[in-house]
C-alpha cells in the first residue's frame, strides 16, 4: 500500500453552486489548522479563485483535482503527493464545485464532484443552504441519498440558517433518513465571499474574516464529528505513480508572473516544474522593472489584466524586457490573461485601449458574455510545451475576445475543426492561448518546458 493512502479526508459538496460551499470549507479548515492539524485543502474541478481562500484559511496550498482533466490514477497520485513527504497532511478538506453530480455532461459522473469522492474513497459531506426552506431539505438530502447509492454520503450541514430554531427544524426533519446533520452556519453576508465576473473575489482583494469565521464556525459546526467521518475513509487501492519522478539537481530557472493582475495557476504545475528541476522565480508584471534574472524561460498565468490594464501600459520597461527576452529565443508560455498581455492591445470594460507587450498580433477586447468549458486540443506545431501531434488538456473561462490578427494556429481542439492559441517568436518560442492546460495530464508537458528553460537558464 503505498504511504499516506489512507490520510483522514472528506469532501464537502452541494446541491448547487452559491450553497455557500467556500465559507463551510474555509471554516473547517481554519479550525482544523487551529487545533493544529495540518490541512490539505483541494478544489474539485478547474478553479483558481476558490484555492486562493483554501490557501488563506489552511495556511498551505490547494490544489485542483478533476476527473475529466486527468487520468483517474494520476488524480490519485497527485492527492498522495499533496499529502506526503515534505507536504504531509492530518487531514484532507476537498471542496466539491457546482452540484453534486454536475459533470462534462448531462448523462454521466464524468467531472463531477460525486466521480471525485469515488475516486478519493472520500465520504461526502452535503452543504445544503437551508434559507428559504424547512422539511423540504429532508426532500433534497433524501434525492440524493438515493440518486447514487454508491456515494458515501456521510453527513449535512445547513448554511444560511435563520437561527437555532430554524436549524433544529431542518434536523428534525432530516434525522429519521439516518444521513447525520453535523451543524450550521448562520445567514450573514459578513460570511459569505463577494463575487465579481469570474467568480468570487480572490483571496488578495478580499479579507475573510477568519476570526469572526472560525469563532462562529465553533459554536455551531459539530468538528468532531467531521473529523470523525474524514477518519473513516477507506485507504486508496496501491497504484504506480505515473508522474515523472522528482530529481534533487537544479536544471533551469523559470520567472512566473505573480501578482494582483496574474495569479491563476494551478498549483501542480508549479509543483511538477519543480519537481523536474526548475526554480521558479516569482515577478511582477505590474511592478517589476523586467523579468528575474537568470531566467531561461516565462510563464504568465491568467488573471485579472483588464482590471489593471492602465498600470500594466504604464510599466514599459516590463512590456520591452519581455518582448526582448522573447526575441531572444528563449521560451514565454502564456496562458489567458498572459495572452492578453501579450497581445498588441487590450481593450478593457470601459473601451479604453492599451498597449500591451505586442508579441501576439492581435488585440484582446472585453466582452459581456462568458467563454467557458473544458478544453482537449491536439498541438498542430511545435511549442515551448508541446510538440507538434502532442495533446493537451485544460479548461478555458475569460470574457474577453481577440479580434483582429490571424488566426489561431497553436492548437486543433479534438472532436472539430476549432484552432485555438498562437506560436510566434524567432524560434517558436513563444505560445499564448486561452487554454489553461494542466501539466500533470500529460507530463511530457513538464518535462519539455523545463528543458527548453534549461537551455537559457543562468544557475
């Protein structure tokens, strides 16, 4: 069996997105960290807003798992690596996303929160927001319970409660269908996140009060009781590895972008280019003058650049730093809100035009509608990160559009004839797409990045 497989862990689901499964999350792995517990906190699905509050309230960081994206062996081996070793966990707190059983599609698990706990052999724990209801959320705890038999269903909390009175009778009314009811949290919006286009506020903008949190979360969530049922998880079944290794010996240097305006990662990415040997120096487009020195190659993550469009065309020094280390052959890999600022031109909400860095010619413009999905391209030629034939995974999720330029040429998504994403530079060495593409789904991924960066790295 192999090491830490059998780490204590739950996940906390929901009928529906806005149950209030982030505050719920939050609260317990605050707590948890207050009693001194070490805690790995983990996102169902593709998200990067949620991991940011994890990472507030758990004191370490969250990682995305998801069961379309990624092999079913490799999601489990990446929970092994979160919660092993260097990073070992007490306890493991995965937050679920959407509803329970929403996945890829209409007719299967594929994705879903419910195919994650199966996956994990995790119990389930349900956050239903009671607000608006009574009895009826024994109905919603009961259709569940018997709409996949096979999900360890372990337990309910009911968010949004009016009071005492009202939570004792939701329970009353749960109780005889024998699915435990393991506290409440009460209707008060100083609890709840704000939300803005993308989803809720990142943890950098907004500061959740993970005092007042905690010490209602205390008085009024059954802790035990969660620890309990995270203890009664069966240990995972033995399985290979099928990421690569991790070598001890320093082979590259990569800058990463990291700031108000660029900050969706997911973070075994980062952990895999690590792990094959990169030291990833962290810089800021908005306030660094250029990129780290001894870098061998960039990657900007996505964001928020069209709310810091101004102070990212202010910064010239930057945009010319970049577009030089670009033109140099050394390896810039982009990714949504790095397309963007790679672009020649971003237009933001209001319609005013900046300048951006210029390296993709195109003009990137803000739009009302939402572009969102899962995302599996094959790579049509040869990239910072792929070879050409090579096939990625990922997600895309961005209001802005590009207009003008040629069209896309990185990418061929698989199942039609839609090309995504751009390669440009003197070597090719530049790729910039909407795609957030998930290393660990191929890991050829990694491991070609890294070893572009070494050829230009200074250690």
């Amino acid at each position: 069996m192999a090491a830490g497989t059998a780490v204590p862990r739950l996940v906390l689901a929901a009928p529906q997105s806005g149950s209030g499964k982030t505050t719920v999350a939050a609260a317990l792995m605050r707590l948890l960290r207050e009693r001194g517990l070490r805690v790995a906190p983990f996102k169902a699905g593709p998200d990067y807003i949620d991991p940011g509050h994890h990472r507030a309230a758990a004191g370490r960081p969250s990682r995305n798992l998801d069961g379309w994206m990624l092999p079913h062996d490799t999601v489990r081996a990446l929970f092994r690596r979160a919660t092993t070793g260097e990073r070992a966990a007490d306890v493991a707190v995965v937050e679920g996303m959407m509803g329970l059983f929403d996945g890829r599609t209409g007719g299967g698990e594929e994705g879903s929160t419910a195919e994650l706990a199966k996956l994990l052999r995790a119990p389930v724990v349900l956050v239903l927001d009671g607000g608006a209801m009574a009895r009826t959320a024994a109905a919603i705890v009961q259709g569940i319970h018997n709409f996949d038999p096979d999900l360890p269903l372990a337990g309910v909390i009911l968010n949004r409660m009016g009071g005492e009175r009202h939570y004792e009778m939701c329970r009353e009314a749960i109780q005889p269908l024998g699915v435990p009811v393991l506290g409440w949290l009460p209707m008060d919006p100083a609890l709840a996140v704000p939300e803005r286009h993308l989803g809720l506020l990142l943890a950098g903008e907004y500061t959740m009060d993970f005092s007042r949190l905690a010490e209602q979360a205390a008085k009024t969530l059954d802790v035990d009781g969660l620890l309990a049922i995270a203890r009664t998880a069966r240990p995972l079944p033995d399985a290979h590895d099928p990421l690569p290794p991790p070598v001890s010996q320093r082979r590259a240097v990569i800058g990463v972008a990291r700031d108000a305006a660029f900050d969706f990662y997911y973070e075994d990415n980062l952990d895999l280019l690590r792990d094959l040997g990169a030291e990833l120096r962290f810089f800021s487009p908005l306030d660094d003058p250029a990129p780290p020195e001894g870098a061998g190659a960039l990657y900007l993550g996505g964001g928020y650049p069209e709310l810091h469009a101004e102070r990212l065309f202010v910064n010239l020094p930057m945009r010319r730093a970049i577009r030089a280390f670009a033109d140099s052959g050394r390896p810039v890999y982009a990714e949504c809100g790095g397309l963007m600022y790679l672009s020649e031109m971003l237009i933001d909400q209001a319609g005013t035009r900046h300048r951006m860095v210029g390296l993709v010619p195109a003009t990137s413009a803000m739009r009302t509608r939402v572009t969102l999905g899962y995302r599996e391209a094959e790579a049509l030629v040869d990239s910072p990160i792929a070879a050409a034939g090579d096939v990625v995974r990922g997600h895309e999720f961005h209001y802005s559009v590009l207009e003008s330029g040629p069209d896309p040429s990185a990418y061929r998504r698989l199942g039609g004839t839609e090309t995504e994403g751009f390669v440009t530079g003197p070597r090719a060495n530049v790729l910039a797409s909407y795609i957030h593409v998930h290393f660990a789904a191929n890991a050829t991924v990694a491991e070609r990045f890294v070893a572009r960066a070494a050829e230009g790295s200074t250690l």
